[in-house]
C-alpha cells in the first residue's frame, strides 16, 4: 500500500504546482506560438515595423517578437523596476509598480513619441501584459503624475476589483481605454495580451490600451460617489471628471490574448501526479479575501476523501486596508486560510501565490502554510489574529517560515492557490 505523503512533500508538491503555473504562462512561448501560427508580412521598403512591449512581462515578449518580426523596426519595451532583462537591440525603461512614478512618466512620453512616428504604410505590434496600467502613467492634462499617484493609492485601498479600478484609471490617461491606437493611427496595430484580469476582459488588461473604454467618465464619476471615494481624489481630477466629454472612438487592433490564469490553472491540474485526484474548483476566486478563505475553507470540508486530493482555484481577491502593517492579498488569503483551518482534518497544505513573483509591497509571492503554521507564530511570541488586524500578513509568516519568496518571475497571469488534502 501507497504510504501517504508527509507534509513536507506536500509543501514540495505545492510550490511544484505553483512553478508549473508560472511556466504555462512564460510570455515567450506564448509570443512564439503566435508568430508560428501568423508570420509577420514584410512591408516591401514601404514603410517599418514599431514594437512596443508594456507590463511586467514586456522585455520577455518583446525579446521574443523582435526574432520574428522583420527588419526595420523600432522596439521599446516598460516594466518595472525589479525586472533586470535586458533585450540587445532595443530600449527597455524601467517604471513603479503598483504606484506610477517619474520614470512612469519617462516612458509614457517615449511610448507617445515612438507611435506618433507610424504612419499608415507601417506596422505597430503592441506587447500588453499585468501592470502596465501603473507603468506608464500618461495623464491628460491638465493632470500631474502627483494627481495620478493619489488617486492609484485611493484604488488600492479601496478593495474595488481590478475593472472598476482600470476604469477610472482610463478616464484620466491618453494612453489607456483605446488612447494607444488614438496616438498610433493611421498605422494598423496588432496586440498580443497576456492576462492578467479574471474573465479575460481585454478592456480591463493593463487598462485596456488597445481596446475601446470600459465606460465614461460619468460611468467613473458614479462609481467613485457609490463608494465613498470621490472627495479622497485630488481636485483636478474631480474637476476633470465632472467635465462632460463626448466619447471618442477608437481605431479598431487586431487583439491576440495570447495567455492567461485559466490556462495555467489547467496545467496544474494536469501536473498533479499519479495517485491524486484534482480538480478546479474555481477559476473566478475574486472579491473580499475573507470570502475567498471561506470558500476555500468550505471545499475543503466538503471535499470526500477517497486518496489524496488537489483543490486547484485562480482569481485575484481583494484587502480592504485597516491597518499599517506589511503584505499583500496572497499573503493574507495563505494567513486567513491557516487560522481558519484548524478543524480540517489532519494533513493539509495550502499556497496562495502572485503568478508575477511579487505580492504587495513585499519581496513576497504569497504564502505556503499547513496545519502547523499558527502553532509556529505562537511559538515566535506573535499574535497572529493582531498581525492580521493590522495588515501585517507579511510578518506573520515571516514567524511561520512560510512566506512564499520566489524572483520576479516576468510573467503575470494573476493569482492561483491551491489546496492539497490527505485522507
């Protein structure tokens, strides 16, 4: 008979799984699948090719477009600033994220200045991944990138989801919400998007750069005032909002999605090894994370216990911030899961990890805890439910020595958890 397997190999299956969703996301492959399957067209001496790469993934994308796509061409690429890949042959510049900075500012110029140069007998390949929204900060005037970063940390405290956020965002930018193909027309453009949004709303993936708006600006304005948010915002861009503006429309993209959190889910489906069973309990695991908790801490319960068994979920929650301390939603979601889940049966595992590496402003993905994991911050003298109150996940399993710490990993295809159970 099969002996069961102990929690450290549970743990070890864990970050496996959670590798093996990274890699179904690596932008490279995905770029190359594409190219394989719609080989670029020379342009014959008419005109060039313009590639601009935004997101945590860019310079991995772009590296990988510039092998397919002919000479000449012009290639730029934005990321953040802890991604360090270089690409011979082309510009990379370096921004904030989740806070838009000067560099931000930087590059957001040098995007609107390459594609002010494409003129119709050229070709623009626009390189979308997670994170550009923040990246490349381009506010219409007569908005300044301090105005931009009060009202980005007023949507990260607010515990919207993602598209609420990125339409606002989109009503404040020249590049956001179709702005990228206002600035590149005449000249026809083509997007490759690796997602990161749930549902795969190409609107809402780094804002939507080459897509029409997910509304207006009074969409936003209602939307700011139904949550308490409008009178936090700064006050040109309560002005600017409150201005009606006649929607414009976008020149149409030939939109690619090229990756995204359901595939990666289905790869760790796939990789779970003989003699477990799993299965994808949800792939919209979204919302306030201590719903998230609840729904994971349910399935487990629920969950019949025939031989060892994977619980495989994808999303991005939310944390409404109460306090000062460190962290970010996977931590906490891994933090709330292991307090919570001191009435499961014996031999459980869970992680809940950033696809991208980083979770929160931390050095972080997410966290890795098992059944031991209070009794450990106990033991170091922490009080785990205060640190939670407080926000401060990040020092809790710090205590636990579970902290999920992984490099920027230059993919982002959102968050997957997974929970592994042991009859």
């Amino acid at each position: 008979m099969q002996a069961e397997p102990n929690t450290e190999d549970m743990r070890a299956l864990a970050r496996h799984l959670y590798d093996v969703a990274v890699g179904a996301a690596d932008p490279a492959r995905a770029v190359r699948a594409y190219f394989e399957d719609h080989p670029p067209a020379a342009l014959h001496g008419r005109g060039q090719h313009y590639l601009v790469a935004i997101g945590k993934a860019a310079p991995a994308m772009l590296a990988e477009a510039m092998r397919h796509v002919p000479q000449p061409f012009d290639a730029l690429a934005v990321t953040h600033h802890e991604n360090n890949q270089t690409v011979a042959g082309a510009r990379v510049l370096k921004a904030g994220h989740p806070v838009p900075d000067a560099a931000g500012l930087h590059a957001g110029q040098q995007i609107a200045g390459l594609l002010s140069k494409a003129g119709a007998d050229d070709h623009v390949y626009a390189l979308i991944s997670g994170g550009g929204s923040a990246l490349v900060p381009a506010p219409i005037p007569p908005l300044t990138l301090k105005d931009k970063q009060q009202v980005n940390r007023v949507l990260l405290e607010s515990g919207l989801d993602i598209a609420s956020m990125n339409l606002v965002r989109q009503q404040l930018s020249t590049l956001k919400g179709g702005g990228f193909l206002r600035l590149a027309a005449p000249a026809p453009v083509t997007a490759l998007i690796l997602s990161d949004v749930i549902g795969n709303d190409l609107a809402a993936i780094a804002s939507g750069p080459t897509t029409a708006p997910l509304g207006s600006r009074a969409d936003a304005l209602a939307l700011l005032r139904d949550h308490g948010l409008f009178d936090r915002l700064p006050q040109p861009v309560r002005e600017l909002l409150e201005t009606p503006r006649e929607p414009s429309r976008s020149p149409d993209a030939d939109n690619h999605l090229i990756g995204s959190n359901d595939l990666s889910l289905q790869a760790m489906q796939r990789a779970v090894p003989e003699g477990w069973t799993a299965r994808i309990v949800s792939d919209h695991l979204t919302g306030d994370v201590g719903d998230a908790a609840r729904t994971i801490i349910a399935a487990a319960r629920d969950t019949p216990l025939r031989q060892p068994t994977a619980l495989i979920f994808g999303g991005e929650t939310t944390v409404r911030l109460r306090g000062d301390g460190r962290g970010g939603r996977n931590q906490e979601l891994a933090l709330r899961v292991a307090m919570q889940g001191g009435d499961l049966p014996p031999g459980w595992v869970f992680l809940s990890g950033g696809t991208d590496g980083r979770d929160g402003p931390t050095d972080a993905a997410g966290g890795l805890v098992d059944q031991g994991t209070t009794g450990r911050i106990a033991a170091s003298g922490a009080d785990a439910a205060a640190l939670l109150a407080n926000n401060d996940s990040y020092a809790a399993l710090k205590h636990a020595g579970d902290l999920l710490v992984t490099k920027a990993t230059g993919t982002n295809v959102a968050d997957v958890q997974v929970m592994l159970l042991t009859p």
